[in-house]
C-alpha cells in the first residue's frame, strides 16, 4: 500500500477516538503493544508486562487509558484483574488494522 492511498485510509477513519488513543499522543504505541496482546490472549497486568517486557506500573496505567475509553474490558477475579477486548474494538478491528498498519509503515 503506498502512502498516498494509506493516507487516504487514515482520512476515512470513523473511529476518531480510536485513532487518537493509537495515534494522538506519546503512549500510542505502548497502547498498540497492549491491545495486541490483548487480542491474541486476555490477561492480566503482570502477565502483560511481562509479555511485553514493561513495567508494571505502564501496563497499568495505559489499561486504565485503554478501559476508560471502552477498547478494553476488565473483570475482577480473587486478587487480581483480567482485561478483555471489548466489543468497541472489536467491532472496530478493521480501522484499528488500518490505523496499526500506518504506524508501521513509520517505522
């Protein structure tokens, strides 16, 4: 895909919110590292860190980010809390394709 058309891919993104959580700030590709894990496998915040090799402390606070705007869901077992892809981003999955698909090419 050239840039021109992914360009225009971006331009015809609806999920606006979607995309500035992926791609409006700093922490967006921590956020894309999560939500990938996220999508192959639900887990928790330890298992995320150390799947991605973060603290666990950034897993934390950038699933709360990810929670609050709905691309994530958590239940609370026991002592500890799994996160779950919500049915936002789900539904969402081809956009967010696209949009992780841009970054990537930046790279």
């Amino acid at each position: 895909m050239t840039v021109t058309n992914n360009i225009h891919y971006l331009s015809n993104i609806e999920d606006k919110e979607l995309f500035n959580l992926v791609m409006g700030n700093k922490g967006g590709r921590t956020r894309m590292r999560i939500l990938d894990a996220l999508l192959i496998m639900p887990s928790n915040a330890n298992q995320l860190a150390k799947k991605l090799k973060l603290d666990y402390k950034t897993v934390t606070y950038h699933m709360n980010i990810i929670c609050k705007h709905k691309y994530a869901t958590r239940e609370k077992f026991e002592k500890y809390t799994r996160y779950y892809p919500s049915d936002k981003l789900i539904k969402n999955l081809k956009e967010y394709k696209i949009i992780k698909q841009h970054i990537q090419n930046e790279i």
